[in-house]
C-alpha cells in the first residue's frame, strides 16, 4: 500500500463510523475523533503516517508481526502503533485497524453518549 492510499483508507473508515469528527491541523495533519477523544491522527515525514489506538495486548504482537506497524511516532507506545505504506499493510487490515481503535475509544465513552451513537448507524449491529 503506498501513502495516498494508506491515508485515503484510514479517513474514509474513520468518516464511516458514527458520530465520527475529522479535525485537520494542517495539510497532512488530521484527526479523527469520537465524543472529543481520538482514535486515530495523521501525520507526515518521509511519508505519510496513519497513528491508531490499539489493544495494549496487541501492540508488541502488531508490531512484531508486519513490518508495515511500528511503535506510534509521538504517542503513547502502549496504547497507539502506527501505519506505514509497506507491502504487508493492505486496505483490509487499515480499515479492521480503525474501527477496532474506534472500539476501544467508544468503550470509554459514558454509557448515554454509547446509546446515542449507538442509535446513528448500522454499524453497531454487525460489528460490535
């Protein structure tokens, strides 16, 4: 997967789920965000990189596993890996990424604004 579709993958899972706001700091620079909290961010440096929220227990076993997953530049290494353009990062594996970041994040959300986002989309029917 090279950059633009890395970027383009990720943003359009994120803009899918409910109650989803993508917040742009510059060019290159976004976050997507759910109730105010962030599931995932954007940034640039030799290439465009894609930051997502993951399972603690699965961060070490992500990395270890693709090549394309590295420990996330300028966050929290336990709770956030980061997306690289590599052959073994597909759109598949991008959009199950960001929708399980969306998950942790939707978990931590209080239960009245749960049943509320719960009431937007299908999403919640098939997924969760």
């Amino acid at each position: 997967m090279i950059d633009d579709e890395l970027l383009q993958v990720a943003l359009e899972t994120a803009r899918a789920l409910p109650g989803v706001e993508i917040y742009s700091f510059a060019p290159g620079f976004d976050a997507a965000r759910v109730a105010g909290k962030w599931f995932l961010n954007t940034t640039v440096r030799t290439h465009r990189l894609v930051n997502v929220k993951a399972y603690p227990a699965d961060v070490q076993l992500l990395i270890e596993q693709f090549v394309g997953i590295t420990p996330a530049y300028h966050m929290n290494k336990q709770h956030w890996i980061c997306l690289n353009p590599a052959p073994d990062v597909d759109a598949g594996l991008v959009a199950k990424l960001v929708e399980d970041a969306y998950r942790i994040v939707f978990a931590s959300l209080p239960k009245s604004k749960q049943k509320e986002l719960i009431e937007q989309k299908d999403f919640f029917d098939k997924n969760l």
